[in-house]
C-alpha cells in the first residue's frame, strides 16, 4: 500500500513515518510542504493519503479534492476544535478522519481497515469484470486458490473441461496479482497451425523469411512484465515445446533472424482440457515442460458438479441480455436437472435460445432446447435459427449490430445467416 503522509509540522510528519515504517509499510512517503504535496498527489499513485486538515496556503480540503478525482482512499486529521469540519470532509468523498492528539495504534487500526476494503472491494471488481459466479463449495475453493496464487510470481497450469471457465480464473489471478498494470496477454494454441507457432510467441526480425517485411513482436515480448495466457497447451508442438521451456527457463529468447536475444519478464498461465500425464506417456507432451507449468495447478469443476452456481449465473446473465422477465421453476429445474457437456459455454447458448423463443416473454419450459430433446436434426435446428434471428431483429427494431450482439454471434455472422435464410 502506497501511502502519503502530508503536515505542515515536520516532527508530525517524521514521527508517522516512522511508526508506519516500523509497523511494515514500506511505500510511504512524507511532505511538510502543502505544495509539493498537492503536486505529489497529483503525479503519483498512492493508495492512500493521510492529511492535515489546516494547512498554508493548501488546506486539507485542497487535498482530498484532488485525492477524490484520482480515486485515492483519504484519512483527514484535523484537531477538536474543526471536528465538523472532518465531518465535511467524509461527505466530500474522505474515507476517515482523526482527531488530534491521537494514539498511533488507532490510526493503524484505521489503515488496516482501509486496506481490508480495498482488498474486497478490489476482489469484487474483478469477480464483476471476469463473470465468475461462485457459490458452490467446488468454486469457493478455485476462487480462493486463485487468489492466494495471485500474491505469487509461480506458474499457473488449470485444469478442466472445454467451457468451464479456464480464462476467466486466469483473468482473475492477473488482475489479482502485482501484474496487474501490465498486459494480459492469450493465445489459444489449438487455433494456430504449428508452423506459424514460433513466429507467433517469438517474433521475427525483418527480412527473417520471404513475406516478413517488417519487424513483428511475439506475444511474449508483447505480455513483457505481464501475464501470458496459453490456453491448449497440451496442442503444442514437440519442436515448440523446447523452445518454449527455454523461454521460461531463461527469461530470454531469440526472435527469427535475430542474433541478440530478447529479455522479458512474463508469468505463465497456462491451461488444459487434456490428461498431460497421459501425454507424457505417449510422448507428445515433454515431461520437463509439465513440470516447470504445473508449479500451481488448479483443477476447475465442470458446471455438472457445481450446481448451485446455475440459478445465480441464470440471473446474471439475463441481466447481461437485458432480459426482466425472469424464468419459470419448471425451466429453472430443467437447466438444474441437465448434465451440461459443454459447461456454461453451452449455458450461455441455451439462454440466449430461449430468451429469443420466449419473444422476450418470461421463459417456460418449453423455450429450453438442449442437446439431449428428440427432433432436433439439421432441418429443426435452421428452422429454430431463423426464428431466432427474426426474433432477435424484432426486439431490437431491426438494428442488425444488436441482433447479433443479443444472439451472441459477430455483425459478419449475421449477415451470412441472413443471406442463408433469404432475411437480406
């Protein structure tokens, strides 16, 4: 935690600094000088400013002001005779105050206070921003293993079927870790042909081969003191393999047609629906890789095995949709009761379905179709595709960039379908 100390009295300012210091903040700095501090606050990035309220010619005020508009927590300290100006000034956006003379133990108690709901409200926003619904026992667990993983530097490998969510607990260990500022960069090996691999995570200088015609940076120089997100790992080359475990061995690499390596300092996430043992066995996936990615592996649940995770995520993503009409318990228990081979990804496509057939209407049951109904051969499902798309253009007025975004398909998709169905 990043913290500064403003008071025009230096012994104040001192005293605090060493206190705190002693206490294991090592991020703290101090000024006496109203100006500069208030230029402090400006060009820095503090988590947290402790602040005199009566100050020449910037007063406390001053401060939380600009603290406010960059989003700093604020503690104003003010003596007994301004207590309500304090008051004032936790309803200009002052996370605390104290009153002087105070014991250095209650504004400790304070601080770590402040820093406790940060951390929450931080772990909050990333479970918002990553879509992770967890209340399952199973998912509680993977959120606190994540987390706990995060305050490290070491590999990552996570396990679990196609569609369990495999990207978005690495998004969540990311935005969890010290990384957080720098990229967050992914790649899904399955979806690169092996040959364009090696240019595709290294790079290559130009003139390396015929076509390269200007310098082009690979994702681990991209993902440079950040996140690299290897998603299918277990489709990686034999050739790539080597070449990969050199990289992480050595923090360092060659880019094709480069005599000078190139130095980067990147944390591996890396992820499977595969048996890498088995892989192992068989001899397609190297045995020292395996190790030096699995430093930390975390197993996700299929959606099968976290039921109770269905409802809540049902709810948040008809809020996503836009959908307000809710869903009947006879739908609700159908989704409960069903195996989900394809996890939420399939869930998402479900919903979606039925949020169409319903025509916007709350869904009953007969507006879930999944994998396992009778009838549905390839003349049903273009059938049910169409009405789906005439629907989706009918709720959003014919605007086609928010039927696709309703339907869950890219502008380009649409089209083609439109033309399929003769809609153009």
């Amino acid at each position: 935690m990043k913290i500064l100390i403003i008071d025009d009295e230096k012994e104040i300012v001192s005293l605090l600094l060493k206190f705190l210091m002693k206490k294991g903040y090592r991020q703290v700095t101090g000024e006496s000088s109203p100006e500069r501090a208030l230029h402090m606050i400006r060009e820095g990035s503090f988590d947290l400013v402790i602040s005199d309220l009566v100050m020449e010619p910037y007063d406390g005020f001053v401060m939380l002001k600009e603290a406010t508009r960059k989003n700093i927590d604020f503690i104003m300290m003010t003596a007994h005779a301004t207590v309500d100006n304090a008051v004032e000034a936790m309803k200009e956006g002052a996370r605390d105050y104290i009153v002087k003379p105070f014991s250095l133990d209650e504004l400790l108690l304070k601080i770590k206070r402040i820093e406790k709901e940060r951390n929450i409200e931080k772990e909050n926003d990333i479970l918002k921003k990553t879509e992770i619904i967890a209340y399952s026992p199973k998912m509680k667990k993977v959120m606190e293993l994540a987390r706990n993983v995060a305050k490290t530097d070491f590999p990552v490998l996570l396990l679990g079927e196609t569609g369990v969510g495999k990207s978005l607990i690495a998004e969540v260990i990311h935005n969890g870790s010290k990384r957080r500022e720098g990229p967050f960069v992914s790649l899904n090996i399955a979806g690169i042909p092996s040959t364009l691999l090696e240019s595709e995570l290294l790079g290559y200088k130009k003139g390396a081969f015929t076509g390269a015609e200007k310098e082009k940076k690979g994702l681990f120089e991209i993902a440079n003191k950040g996140t690299l997100f290897l998603d299918e790992i277990g489709n990686t080359p034999l050739d790539a393999q080597a070449k990969l475990l050199k990289v992480i061995e050595e923090g360092s690499f060659y880019k094709l047609g480069d005599r000078k390596p190139t130095k980067v300092d990147v944390r591996i996430i890396a992820a499977t629906n595969t048996d890498l043992k088995k892989s192992i066995k068989e001899g397609t996936f190297r045995e020292d890789l395996y190790f030096r990615i699995s430093v930390f592996p975390i197993e996700i649940p299929p959606l099968r095995e976290r039921k109770e995770d269905i409802p809540p995520l049902v709810n948040y993503y008809f809020r996503r949709f836009g959908h307000k009409e809710g869903i009947s318990t006879a739908a609700l228990d159908e989704l409960i009761s069903y195996e989900w081979p394809g996890n939420v990804r399939e869930l998402i496509n479900v919903l979606q379905r039925a949020i169409v057939l319903s025509g916007g209407r709350k869904i009953e049951k007969e507006h879930i179709v999944l994998e396992k109904e009778e009838g549905l051969n390839t003349v049903g499902i273009e059938e049910m595709e169409k009405k789906m798309i005439q629907e989706a253009l009918r709720k959003t007025g014919g605007n086609k960039k928010e039927a696709a975004k309703l339907l869950g398909i890219s502008r380009k998709m649409l089209y083609t379908r439109l033309k399929k169905y003769g809609l153009l």
